[in-house]
C-alpha cells in the first residue's frame, strides 16, 4: 500500500490547532447518546489578552491555561483511491494524506470546576425580597 503525505498550505500557513484536556469525564445524557456528532456541551471563552480559558458547562466553569506540547501533533485527512485495471479487477489500492493542521498547544482544565448556581441564586433571591417589598426599580438599587 503506498502512502503519500500532501501539505498545500506551506509550514507558516497551516492552520494552528489546539487540545482540550479535562480532568474527569463528560457524562452525555441519553437522550443525546446516538447524536454526539456536533453536540455543544459548552462555551469556551478568553476572557483577556492573557492565556488563560474558561468552559462553561451548564451552571459549572472550569478555568485553565494554555500550555505548549513538548513535540507538535499534524492532524491529517486520509483519502483511499482504488486502482483498478480493464477487466475491472481491483489492482492495488493506496491511500493520500492530507495535512489539516498543526497542534502545538493545549488547553489545561486541572482544577476542579467552579459552581455558577450559587450566584445566581443570590440574585434571585435579592430579586424575590424586592418584589415582595414592593420595589420595581433593580438599577436604583444596583442589582442590575
């Protein structure tokens, strides 16, 4: 079988890459368990000009770094051509591969996830009291 590598994007030009590493596992519920292909378990975010991540997962947020790897990955796109002669038997078969991109870093979750529903249950709270006191105005109290 021959194997041919192609790169038409050039070493400076292929797209840049990155891993995501969680400590633990993503439990999919399962209702979703046949339709993972494109599934959105979160929102990931850079919230400064720093290296520094967060993913939001329901009502948890994890914050991680970046970290360079110590030797580069190259995502590749395999392609299978089959070969064939006049009589239509199949001759030989070989395969191209084709660079995608290039991975040098990955994002590192290593702490354990923050809980957002204890935030958020204060503002309904202070929200509640308020109503129940009559109040309507959230910003003149600086809630909002």
């Amino acid at each position: 079988m021959r194997i041919q590598v192609k790169c038409g994007c050039g070493e400076e030009k292929c797209p840049e890459w990155a891993i995501v590493e969680f400590q633990g596992v993503v439990e999919v519920q399962p209702s979703y368990q046949g339709a993972l292909q494109n599934l959105e378990i979160g929102q990931l975010c850079r919230p400064s000009a720093q290296e520094n991540y967060t993913f939001t997962v329901g009502y948890h947020e994890l914050s991680g770094s970046k970290v360079p790897l110590k030797k580069p990955f190259v995502v590749l796109k395999k392609t299978s051509h089959l070969d064939g002669n006049q009589n239509g038997n199949i001759k030989s078969t070989s395969a191209d591969l084709e660079v995608v991109g290039i991975i040098r870093h990955k994002i590192l979750f290593k702490s354990r996830p923050k809980a957002l529903i204890s935030t958020l249950s204060k503002l309904a709270m202070a929200i509640a009291s308020m109503w129940r006191l009559g109040e309507t105005g959230l910003a003149d109290h600086g809630i909002i």
